[in-house]
C-alpha cells in the first residue's frame, strides 16, 4: 500500500493555480496546452481508481465539489465513487461529493495508519502535500510536467528539502511529460 502525490507541475516547479480558480495573476498555466492535456487519467490511476482513497485538503476538495459531480464520462464516474478523506479545520460536513468524509484535526496518524492498509492518492493540497512530504510518508510522486515557467506561486517542495528518489518512468503526453518517482529512504515507522 502506498501513499502517492500527483501534481501538475511547471518545469520551475510550481503547482498553484494550475486551472486558474484561485485567480492570480500567473493562473491557468496548465491550459495553455488545451484541455486535452488535463483531461482523464493523465496520471495513470487506472487500478487504483478502483481500490484507492482520494485524499484532499480542504480548499481543493471544494474546488473539486463543484467540478466533478455533475459529469458522467468514464473516468468522472471512477472518480465520483472513490471514497475521500478531506483535511479541514474549518468544514466539518462534507456532503456536496459523495463518498467524503472529514479526517481528523491532526490528520497525520490517520493518513499513516490507513496507507498501512489501502493507497491514498493525494491530489493537489498543497499545505497537505507538504505535511505529509515533511511527515515522510510518501511513497511515490506521478509529476506531470507541463511546458511553461511561470516564476511565481507556491511548489510542492518547500526550499530546504532534501529527499532521495528513484525514478520509475518517463512517458511523454502530447507536449507534457508524466514523471513516475517512488521514495528510497524508509517511511515514518518503517525501519531501515
């Protein structure tokens, strides 16, 4: 089991405002190649849609709420009946996406203890992203890379960070490319 990060990412690394709804002025990078580049399992989920927890901050879960129930394609459909745990001091109820539920205030011991028995794909988050990036319980990163520096807004790694990787493959889409990394070092209560 495993906990895994996918993230559109700039080629300087940013990861904010990728669709532009948050509004700032650099936003909507990851458009800029069509929608085609962001539609459907461009992270190679596959399996995974079927057996997996999706794993949210709040403000993306929100963002997400108001995207994905309304549509019907195959892979919205998947998507739609994950089951999803959202981080949130702010929200407790979570019912404009089926299948959410609220984590606890100090969501870490969960996410730990549930990645110990099913995959947990974290999907944008950020501050999540890093909490659990800095907890070291990641196992594996999907990057897809998209073509553009933007020079400004928040990245997935925080200056400082020092992390071991080891590449699991490459694969060009269209004018993007999906990086597969998985971690080296042991997770938190792992031995070495």
């Amino acid at each position: 089991m495993a906990l895994i990060i996918i993230e559109f990412l700039s080629l300087d690394g940013v990861i904010q405002d990728p669709d532009g709804a948050e509004g700032t002025p650099w936003g909507g990078w990851a458009f800029r190649q069509g929608r085609a580049a962001v539609a459907g399992d461009k992270f190679r989920l596959g399996p995974l849609l079927e057996g997996a927890t999706l794993l949210f901050g709040r403000r993306t879960w929100e963002h997400f709420a108001t995207l994905w129930p309304s549509r019907t394609d195959d892979f919205a459909t998947q998507l739609n009946a994950m089951p999803k745990l959202v981080a949130s001091r702010r929200r407790a109820i979570f019912d404009d996406w089926k299948n959410s539920e609220r984590l606890p205030a100090d969501p870490l011991p969960e996410i730990d203890r549930i990645r110990r028995h099913t995959d947990l794909v974290l999907i944008g988050s950020t501050s999540l992203a890093r909490q659990v990036i800095n907890a070291g319980l990641v196992d594996e990163y999907r990057l897809l890379i998209f073509p553009c520096v933007i020079g400004a807004g928040e990245r997935l790694f925080d200056p400082g960070d020092a992390i071991d990787l080891d590449l699991v493959s490459v694969e060009q889409k269209d004018a993007t490319v999906l990086i597969t990394y998985r971690t080296t070092a042991p997770k938190q209560g792992e031995q070495s």
